[in-house]
C-alpha cells in the first residue's frame, strides 16, 4: 500500500510539474513557478517526476516537447540527453497499440479476401515507407510541426519496425527537445517578460527540412508510382 501511495505521489507531481509549467509559460504566475523550483530542488524528486509524467502523457494527450519544457527547467542543458529518451520512451505505448491493432487490421482484411479503407491506409504508408526508407520516413515527418502521437501512429500502421522506429523518432525529435530545453532553462525569464517561447522561424525551419526529405519519396510513391518502379 505505502509503496503504491509513493508511486501515485510521484505521478501526481510529474502531472504536477508539466501543468505549472504550462500554466506559467500561459500566465506567468510567479506561485506556480515557485512550486516548479521546490520540486526542482530535489534532482532525484524532479526525475522521478518527470519519468512519471512521461509514463502518462499519452494518455494526457500532451505534446512531447512539453518533457524536455520541464527536464530543462530542473536540470539545464545536461539534461538534454534525458528529455529526449523521455521523448523516445513516451511514443513507445501508442506504437505498440497502433502495431498491434494494424496487425489485427491486416490479419482481419486478409481472412475477408477484401481490403477496407483502413488495409488500404497501412499498405500506402508501407509503400512510403519502403520507398524512403523507414528512418527517414519517421525523422521527416516529426521535424513537421504535427502532433507527436499521430505520426508515432502513422508509423505503426505503416509497418515501421521498432529499431528504424526509435532511430528516426531521436533524430526528428532531436530538434523539438533542444528548443524544449532552451525554453525550459528560460522559464522564469520568459514567464516575467512574457517573451516568445519559440521563433516561428525554427518551426518554419524544421519544417522545411522535412518537407525537403520526404517531397522525393511522396512523389514517386502516390503521384508517380512508376517512377519508383523505374
């Protein structure tokens, strides 16, 4: 019982901690952040905390880059390698789900002798994902400014495996993890001068970039098909 209560203790503050870090970055409430830095002042409280809020933050439907927001504040830049496989981690559960039920799709669509909407999604994202390659089909689209949950689901369903899964979700989270960081180390100043989070260029910036790595494969794949085959 008493070890049950600790770990809901920690979840409930790593809950805790993303939320005052929204709530301060949207209102700049000087009480939010000071619990913020009380929970920070404890690197081993603050990492079970963020490990907690990682844990549940699909189910929250949170953005990822809100971990490396709040590992950043607590830890600075050093923490930079822990926000990201927070980041890779937390994509995990949705993958396995999304797999599992493509799985079920195919097995399902392949016992009917027909193949509905949904088979005939998987079978186009497979195609992409052969034509590009698997790890830089998942790197190319996370550098788009799209929610995280939904590409880690595209990926699944488009039978990306787990080792070009967790590579091209490091390298196309990479980015987002260091402007996430960057904010975090400069939570207080941003929250008391109500300053821009992120430069709309970088976000325009990595998008570009992704657009340029899959612009190729997409065409060959749905617009001509028979130049991939050439």
């Amino acid at each position: 019982m008493n070890r049950r209560s600790t770990v809901g203790r920690y979840a409930v503050a790593g809950v805790a901690a993303a939320a005052l870090a929204a709530v301060a970055l949207a209102v700049s409430p000087e009480a939010a952040l000071s619990r913020l830095r009380w929970l920070a002042d404890d690197p081993v409280r603050f990492g079970v905390a963020a490990l907690a809020l990682a844990a549940v933050r699909p189910l929250l439907a949170w953005p990822t880059t809100l971990l490396a927001v709040v590992v950043g504040f607590g830890y600075g830049w050093v923490g930079t390698p822990f926000a990201l496989a927070l980041v890779v981690g937390t994509a995990l559960p949705p993958y396995a789900l999304a797999r599992a039920g493509r799985l079920r799709l195919r097995g399902d669509s392949e016992a009917d002798g027909k193949a509905g909407v949904a088979a005939r999604f998987c079978r186009a994202g497979e195609r992409f994902a052969a034509e590009s390659g698997s790890v830089r089909a998942v790197a190319g689209t996370r550098l788009l400014p799209l929610p995280s949950d939904a590409v880690t689901v595209g990926a699944a369903v488009a039978g990306v495996r787990g080792r070009p899964f967790l590579l091209g979700t490091a390298i196309g989270e990479l980015p987002w993890v260091l402007g996430g960081i960057a904010v975090g180390v400069s939570l207080d100043r941003l929250a008391a001068s109500g300053g821009s989070l992120v430069d709309p260029a970088v976000i325009v910036g990595m998008a570009a970039v992704g657009a340029l790595l899959l612009a190729g494969p997409l065409y060959r794949t749905f617009v001509r098909p028979d130049a991939a085959a050439a």
